[in-house]
C-alpha cells in the first residue's frame, strides 16, 4: 500500500508539474517554415492584426512562409491552391493583442491584397498588384509594381519605383510617392505629402493642413489638381511647360516663376488666377484656403 500511495503521488505531481508547463509552452512563439506551390500570376491574401508583414518577389513558383506567431496564437491558416492562396494569423479572443512576424517570399508577379491593424508593412520586387490596408502601421512598396493601392489613419505610406498607377490615402502621417509615372492619386489630413516622378497623365492630390510637394513633367492633356485648406503647395515643373493654369485662394500668397499673373476675377474675398504657359497642352488647376501657393521652374 505504502508504495502504491507514493505511485500515485509521483503520478499526481507529473500531472501537475505538465499542467503547470503548458502556459509556459502556449505563451512561447511559434517559429514558421511553410511552403505551397504558386502560380506565377496568382492571387494571395494576407492578414496578419499585429507585428510586422514582409512580402519579397522571387522567381520561384513557389510561395515561403517564415518568421513568429506570437503568443496567443492558434496558428497560420496557410490555405488554398496555385492560383488563391491565404496567409492569415488566426487568434482566438482579442486578435489586438497577438503580435506576429510574417516574412512571405511569392511570385512577383502575383497580386497581393494585405489587411492588418497596426502591423508595419513591407512589399518588395512585386510585379503584380498590391493592395494594402492597415490602421495604425506604415506601410512601404517599392519596386515596379504594376498597380498600388495603400490605406493607412495613423501611420507613413512611403511608395518607390516606376509604378504607373498609384493611389496613397491617410490621415495622420506623412505620404512619399517617389519615381511614379502615370496616374497617381494621394491624400492626407495631416503629414507632409511628396510626389516625384517622370511623366504624369493624372495626378489628384488632396490634403487639409499638410504642406504638398510635386515634382514631375506632364504629358500632353495630363490632368493635376490640387487641393488643400492651410497646407503649403510647391509645383516643380520643367522650364518648358506647356498648360493652362488655374489658381483659387482666399488669403495664400502666389509665388509663379513662369511669369507674373493678374487676378482674373474677385469674388467674396477669394483670388482666382487664369493664364496659359506655352501651348497650354496640359491642365493644372490648384486650390486652397490659406497656404501659399509656388511654381518653380525645375533647374
């Protein structure tokens, strides 16, 4: 009997001592290594609430799947086929409070659409289209994407590369689009907004109180409006500009290296301006509240 008793109270005490250890192991992270073959021109989803999502272009028709689950986590639904596949950190509970590591290697040329909370983005060497929403975290492409969608409240959008349509929406953070061509379309409440580029058919930029900075060319009957409240805007464009200028302000001060310009029309206090540069091939057209208004000549 004695030594039945201390059986069962060895037995007990490993019980104990294994539920005790469970926490410990379920709170650790989960380090990933997955794959799944991949069509070269693919659809893949991404969701990941919290941490960091880092998205690499390659060659292989495969797509790689490395990095954390942080604690809390159920694990990575890594589903679908060749042509759809879906990445998605599932979390039972509060999905706010898991923070994971995503490092994803895919076919450049497939389209990507990434959703998150406030996990930091990152796409790089992606060919196809990316689309990409988060609330509080920044996000960063660069590359020759074909198309770029982001969309973030609080954070930075930062886009880089030859990319001929791009769209770039926030709130609060400042937005760099660098090098775009084609069509671009860019807004933020408050934060600095730059957009470089080469040749622009399109380019819609709104802002309330964010100084707006664009340098680039226009093409032959390209469009460039601006808008903003109290914001500053400086234009940059070639010496050898040719379009048809419109300017409305109430109180912002008119800066035109390309000539002195005449109010063409007062109306309940606000200065519209009208002239043609050149040939007047292309539109621009720029208004404000209160921010200054510059056109300069690219040296």
């Amino acid at each position: 009997m004695r030594t039945n008793s201390k059986s069962t109270v060895a037995v007990a005490a490993s019980a104990v001592l294994a539920l005790l250890a469970m926490p410990a192991v379920a709170s650790a992270q989960y380090k990933l290594d997955e794959k799944r073959a991949a069509s070269p021109d693919g659809s893949v989803e991404i969701e990941n609430a919290v941490g960091s999502i880092r998205v690499i272009g390659w060659n292989r028709p495969e797509i790689a799947v490395t990095g954390s689950l942080g604690a809390g986590a159920e694990g990575l639904d890594f589903s679908g086929g060749p042509k759809r596949a879906r990445i998605e950190v599932e979390v039972e509970g509060n999905p706010h409070s898991v923070s994971s590591d995503l490092e994803i290697h895919l076919p450049a040329g497939s389209r990507i659409e990434i959703n998150s909370f406030s996990a930091s983005v990152s796409v790089t060497d992606v060919t196809g289209t990316v689309s990409a929403e988060t609330m509080s975290g920044s996000i960063s492409v660069s590359g020759a994407a074909r198309e770029v969608s982001a969309h973030t409240v609080q954070g930075a959008i930062d886009v880089t590369g030859p990319i001929p349509s791009v769209e770039a929406e926030g709130v609060n953070g400042p937005i760099t689009v660098k090098g775009a061509t084609g069509t671009v379309s860019a807004s933020t409440v408050d934060g600095r907004l730059s957009l470089t580029g080469t040749s622009f058919a399109r380019a819609e930029i709104q802002g309330v109180s964010a100084p707006i900075l664009f340098e680039g060319s226009l093409a032959k009957d390209a469009d460039l409006s601006v808008q903003t409240v109290s914001g500053s805007v400086s234009l940059t464009l070639p010496a050898s500009l040719s379009a048809e200028v419109s300017i409305s302000t109430f109180s912002g001060a008119v800066q035109n290296d390309f000539g002195d310009t005449t109010p063409s029309r007062s109306r309940h206090g606000r200065r519209s301006d009208e002239f043609t540069i050149g040939a007047g091939d292309a539109r621009i057209s720029i208004e404000t509240l209160s921010g200054t208004i510059a056109l300069r000549k690219k040296p």
